[in-house]
C-alpha cells in the first residue's frame, strides 16, 4: 500500500496537482464522461459551407466508416480462419515424421 501511495503522489507531482486539492473542473473536462475525446475547436461545419458540400463530406465520412468496418469484417475471418490453419500445418506436420 505504501508503494501504492508512493506511485500515486508521483503520479499527482508529474500531473502538476497537489495530493489534497480535489481536481476542479476546466473547460475542457466539465460535464464530459470519463473517456471522452476533447471536443473539436472548430465546428464540422463552417459557415457559408452550401448543401452540396455538407452532403459531400456527409459522404465522404460514411465511405470511411464503411471502408474501416470492411477491414474489420475481412480481419474477423483471418483471425477465426487461423485455428484451422494451425491444426492444417501441424496435421502436414504429422504426416511428413509418420513416413
């Protein structure tokens, strides 16, 4: 507990908080959930922007979506593929020091 305590103060000294004073909120940490990306400086969209420009980058960040869940589906079979794989590679591993 005391390497604990020890580990916890250095934390707070590098962070540059005093072990005492609670954290107070700043306007980059009130009312947001633990976890949460820091909110964007600028908004998504500017002012002036026309709908086509909307709908262009509406466009653009749905194909990036659809273009990363993609990955993840074709990476989910590589990975459910692999216990196969391994058992092929050792079954022909098996046969070769049978004969």
């Amino acid at each position: 507990m005391l390497q604990v305590r020890a580990m916890n103060a250095q934390l707070e000294s590098l962070a540059g908080l005093s072990a005492d004073s609670p954290l107070k909120p700043t306007a980059t940490n009130r009312g947001q959930p633990i976890g949460a990306l820091p909110l964007a400086e600028e908004p998504m969209v500017e002012r002036g922007k026309s709908l086509r420009d909307v709908f262009g980058e509406a466009l653009r960040q749905f194909r990036a979506v659809q273009s990363g869940l993609e990955d993840a589906t074709r990476a989910t079979g590589r990975l459910l593929s692999l216990p196969m794989e391994a058992a092929r590679m050792a079954a022909a591993r098996l046969r070769l020091v049978q004969v």
